[in-house]
C-alpha cells in the first residue's frame, strides 16, 4: 500500500490557513517542531501516527479528515471514481463527458509536442 504524504501535508495546510494559522502557531499547538510541520505539509518528512494525532487535536478535526483519501491511486480506484462520476448519467450525459474528455487528451498531446 502506498500513503500520498503529499495528501496529507496539503490537507493539514489547508486547514491550517482555513483557521488563519502561522505554521509556527500550529507547531506550537500540536506540540511538535516547526521544521517538522513545514515538512510534512510539503510532503518531505512521514508523519508518525502521534503526529498526526496532535495535530488533528490542534486543529479541531478527526485523524479521518486528515487521511481521507491519501492511499495512492491504482487502476482499480481511478475506474471506482469514473463509475461514481457517471452514476446517475443518462446515457447521452456520459458520451457527452467522454466527448469533453477525448478533447481534453487531444489538447494535452498537442501541448506536450508544443514543449
């Protein structure tokens, strides 16, 4: 299983600034060291389980909040996710969306040879 620390560390950010936090206030609160919250916000550094406790505590919020969605995609989900997006979809909606899709991928295969 793969964790997206990168998930998490934006994750705690955005609540951090939701509340209008320095990272130092947020340090402070959690009871860790500043360089250790500015690296796990930026994904460099794994936070330990107690951690991620303290600074969930610090910001009002559940461990849940703070790991929703962080294990790293495979096939598997990412066709889960599209089955959920069409859910509901007639299906002229869905060829519609697959329309605007295949444009998309056309336009970023042109870009990329731009580059």
């Amino acid at each position: 299983m793969n964790i997206d620390y990168n998930a998490i560390g934006l994750r705690i950010r955005k609540l951090r600034c939701q509340k209008l936090w320095t990272q130092e206030k947020l340090a402070e609160k959690a009871d860790i060291a500043p360089d250790y919250l500015c690296r796990i916000e930026l994904g460099k550094k794994r936070p330990s389980l107690r951690s991620i406790l303290l600074i969930a505590e610090a910001l009002d919020t559940t461990v849940d909040d703070l790991l929703i969605d962080v294990q790293k995609k495979n096939i598997h989900s990412v066709e889960s996710e599209a089955n959920f997006l069409f859910a509901g979809c007639t299906e002229k909606q869905k060829l519609f969306v697959m329309a605007i899709c295949q444009n998309i991928k056309e336009e970023m295969i042109k870009y990329d040879k731009i580059k």
